[in-house]
C-alpha cells in the first residue's frame, strides 16, 4: 500500500485539524495516511525522519508565524539534514500547507519554504491543483474551496476561536483535496517506478 507521511507543527490546534483533513484524502485515496506530528523543538526527530524515510510521499505542514514557518517546524527541517547526506528522501513526492489568522499574513513565503525543503532534499513538489474561487471576493464564504487562493499548496485561514470552529468547512475540504491529490499522485509514481525496474529486469 502507498504510505504518505503527513509531519506537522501546530501551534494552537488549527493547523492540527487541516492535517487530519489531509489524512483523511489520503484515507479516501486508499493509502495509508502517518500522522506525525512535530511537538516541541526538544524532542528526538530521528522517529519522524525514519518515518518519512519509509514512506512514498510526505505531506509538510506548519502554521505561518511572522511571514514564514513556526520555529518548531524550523527546527525540525533543520534536523532532516541527517536524510539529506544519505539522500533518503530523494525522488519522493512531497507538498505542503501552512496557516494564518490573516488572510494574507505572507503565507506564500511559508509555502516557499516548505518546497525548498523538500526541492533541498531531492524531492518532487506536487501543488494543489484545486483552481481558486472564480467568484467575487465578497461571495467567498466559509464553505468555499481555495477560498485564499493559492496553488504553490493550501493556504488556509483561522480566526481567533477554537480549532473546532475554524478553519472553516472549505478550508477543510481544501486540505482533503490535497490529501487525495498526493496520494493519488504517488500511487502513480509508484507503479510508474515499478514498471520501470519490471522492464528493466
């Protein structure tokens, strides 16, 4: 079965609840969805990279904190160099989403710095691919996908409430598309890779 990793920091819960979103695309997609979540700059990542290692895609996400990813999630992608001098994750799929209480809040910078992560280690970026709102902005409601509009990844939006009430219904929905999308991709590269090494046998 394909395996993607989803390795996430959420400072308040809101980015927490876009990650099960993602988990569950991958689910409804048929492949197996790792939970890995990134709890404090103290603990041992050597579990998660193994983690990661092991699997066929992994899916970034971290919280937009002063225009770029939460220092936690930093930290973390700092520890990854283990993989990057043994080339472990090179040629896996990988994508991201971050989130912010503004609607803006320099988002993309947080996305960008997910994809160079992941483009420093070798790996092949999937973007979203759910086309943004063609509606006026006033019409955007809570319910609608893309709501931001982004394509880099998902940008979602929390108010100032509790991760039960926000992010809204579309942002969720959003964050599940792109569970289905990476791993619909990756099951494609997989059986891509496998035809490849068949023929070359």
């Amino acid at each position: 079965m394909t395996r993607i990793a989803i390795a996430y920091h959420s400072g308040y819960g809101h980015t927490e609840v876009l990650a099960h979103s993602v988990a569950q695309g991958v689910r409804d997609s048929g492949a197996e969805a790792v939970l890995l979540k990134i709890d404090s700059a103290a603990q041992d990542f050597d579990p998660l990279i193994d983690e990661i290692t092991a699997s066929d895609a992994v899916i970034f996400g971290a919280p937009t904190y002063m225009g770029d990813v939460s220092g936690v999630f930093k930290v973390f992608a700092d520890a990854t160099s283990r993989a990057f001098f043994t080339g472990g994750w090179k040629d896996k799929l990988a994508a991201g989403f971050t989130n912010s209480h503004s609607f803006a809040g320099d988002k993309l910078h947080a996305l960008t710095s997910l994809a160079i992560l992941a483009s420093q280690h070798g790996m092949n970026w999937v973007n979203l691919g759910v086309p943004p709102p063609n509606v006026p902005a006033a019409e955007r409601g809570p319910d609608t996908l893309n709501r931001v509009g982004a394509f880099l990844g998902l940008a979602a939006q929390s108010d100032n409430v509790g991760p039960d009430i926000s992010p809204p219904a579309g942002d969720r929905e959003t964050a599940r598309l792109l569970g289905v999308r990476v791993a619909e991709a990756a099951q494609r590269w997989k059986r891509g890779a496998a035809t490849e090494l068949a023929e070359a046998a």
